[in-house]
C-alpha cells in the first residue's frame, strides 16, 4: 500500500487537526500506533511542522469525515498518476558510507559460494558495479590479497529473503537452459527455509575412523566365556598349596 509524503509531518498535522483514532493514522502513515501516541503527547516527532495532506493532494476531505464518524474506516491515499511507479527503485542500490569498504569482501563470498548468479544480481544485491565483479572474479582486484569471503547478510548489505530470491531465480534459468549441475551446485541452490529443516548428517570424526564396528556390549566370542569360566574357579585366583592342612596338624601335636 503506498504511504504518503513526509509521512511522520503528515501524522503530525493529523493529530493536531482531527478527531482520527491513533490506530487510523499510524495505518496511512506506515507508523506504529505507540509513535502516534508519542506525537499526540508531545515525546515524538518535537519541532516537526505538521503537513498537511489536503492541501497537498494526498488526501480528501470526504475521506477525513468518513474516518472521523467510523472508527474502522481506513483511510485512502487520494490517487495521483504523476507518482504512479515512483516507488519502484531504479538503479543500484544505495550502499551507505559506513559499510562501502565491505562490498569487496561481500562480492568475494557471493563469486565464491554462489558462483552461478549473474553480474547483474551481484550488483544488486550488494549496490556494485559490473567491472568491480569481473575484476574479482578474474582476482585482478587491487586488493585482492587482503580480502576475506564475507557473508553479504551478516555485514547487512541484503536481506536473506533477496539473496534466496537470487539464487533460485539463477537455479530457475539454469535448469530452464538445461544445465548439469553437481551436487556442490545444487546443495548452494538449496534456500534458508529449506536447510534450516534438513536433519544434519551423522559424521564420523576422523579420529575414529575403523571403529565403526565397535560396540561396549554385545556378544562374546567363545575364548571370552572360556576365560570367564576359568576367572570364576578359585584356584586359579590362589592356587593353594596340596598338604597344606598335614603339615598344620604335625606343628600342633609337637606342641
């Protein structure tokens, strides 16, 4: 739904010049209903001059009464064909200052790990330029020495939702040219939703490689229940002396 201009000066002047519920307002403005109550209170939106929407052709008077008599009535931006596709984005997109020298990085991850987007999804994602992709590609960047692959997500240069959205567009035209894909290819493809509710795989550490087979307890061969037998009998464990009770009875009568 498209929101009007100015929209925090906009809310402003409605709250200072009708009677239209909290919750109304911050549904046109795009706001939360507590940002509508902080203006009304004085704690948001200070010094902020109110805009206001009728004068400015964004809304109608008729619109405002119907609001103000129901409290279920949304309110309608009044529809204007000169903004009409003027909230579609154009160019690429808009990277800010702070987090410029992170696109390298970024750029490397997304060749690296998701080598089948194109150069023109790359520069959308993270707000690049074509030659600076080629360039990493090729690894001709002048700093390609002392770049590290990054996750574009985790520095905030995309959503998860985009890049997912880029990579299965990429597998859709794949697939549609009809190409092989290896299963490193297609395990890259796979999107968040998909890997977060895949059960991981058991895997062997390395360390006990061959010891599969080993259990604690099972079944025992013949030799060990010959050994038990022979550990159970007691002369195996003192091996007592034959005349031993003769010679105890020759000591007591030369007593």
């Amino acid at each position: 739904m498209a929101k009007p201009l100015m929209a925090k000066a906009t809310a402003v002047w409605l709250v200072d010049n009708t009677t239209i519920s909290f919750k109304q307002i911050a549904d046109f403005v795009g706001m939360h209903e507590l940002e509508i109550q902080g203006i009304a209170d004085g704690e948001v939106a200070v010094g902020v001059k109110g805009f206001d929407p009728v004068a400015n052709n964004q809304l109608t008077q008729d619109e405002i009464d119907k609001a103000q008599a129901n409290p279920l009535h949304k309110l309608k931006l009044k529809f204007n064909p000169a903004a009409a596709g003027e909230e579609k984005r154009r160019g690429p997109r808009y990277t800010p200052l702070s987090k410029r020298q992170d696109r390298p990085n970024s750029i490397l991850w997304l060749v690296k790990f998701h080598p089948e987007l194109s150069d023109g999804q790359i520069a959308k994602l993270v707000g690049t330029t074509k030659p600076t992709i080629q360039s990493i590609r090729e690894r001709t960047h002048w700093n390609i020495a002392n770049m590290q692959p990054i996750d574009p997500v985790a520095l905030g240069l995309c959503k998860q939702s985009e890049l997912d959205a880029a990579v299965q567009k990429a597998a859709a035209k794949k697939a549609a040219e009809g190409g092989v894909m290896s299963d490193d290819e297609r395990r890259k493809l796979v999107s968040t939703e998909q890997s977060l509710e895949m059960d991981a795989e058991p895997k062997i550490p390395s360390a006990i490689e061959g010891l599969e087979t080993f259990t604690l307890g099972g079944g025992s061969s013949d030799e060990d229940e010959k050994k038990e037998e022979d550990i159970r009998d007691a002369d195996s464990f003192f091996n007592l002396p034959s005349g031993g009770d003769d010679e105890d009875e020759d000591e007591d009568s030369r007593l």
